[in-house]
C-alpha cells in the first residue's frame, strides 16, 4: 500500500486522533441507533451483520483511544521541546543585550 510506504514516525498529531476518534464515534453511535430504531418497526431488515461491523468499529476506536493515552506523554514531550528551545533562545537573547549594555 503506498499510503504506508513513507510513514515517518517521529511525529504523530495526537490532538487530531482525539477529534477524529470523538466525531466517527457519535456517527457510529447514531447509525447504530438507527438500526435499533429499525428493529421496532413493523417490518425490520435483518441488521445484525451491519450492527456487528458498527460493534467492531467502536470497539477499535476504544482501543485507538486507549493506545492514544498511553503514547500521549511522548509525542507532547517533542512539542514542549520546541516550545523550549524557543523560550532559552529569548533567554540567551536578553543575557546578550544585558552584555552589550554593560559595555556601554
């Protein structure tokens, strides 16, 4: 498959994982409502094998979830160090400015 050919693993956008995950389960959760919905009416389709791919995608999403939190921690910590190395750059900046000040 060339989608999993050049997969960098350095990075992974957690924060996208999080809202994708939060969007397809409200979409699984109402068409799986839709089938129970169908299942009262007088003349329901048989949905159980469209209910078990549901069950299954939910329970993948749970276990996607679940390994998110696990992994979370590593890829904020990769965040934070940039952010870090912004922030000592300004302080090295300021200890310049204070020599050069001095000086005069």
């Amino acid at each position: 498959m060339k989608l999993l050919e050049n997969i960098n693993l350095d990075t992974v956008n957690i924060s996208k994982i999080e809202t994708i995950i939060k969007q397809q389960n409200e979409c699984l959760l109402e068409m799986y409502k839709l089938l129970l919905f169908d299942e009262t009416t007088d003349e329901p389709d048989n949905n159980k094998w469209a209910k078990a791919f549901l069950e299954t995608q939910i329970k993948a999403l749970e276990h996607i979830q679940k390994i998110t939190e696990k992994h979370k921690q590593h890829f904020s910590k990769k965040e934070v160090k940039k952010e870090d190395k912004y922030i000592n750059d300004d302080d090295n900046n300021d200890d310049d400015d204070m020599e050069q000040e001095s000086l005069f």
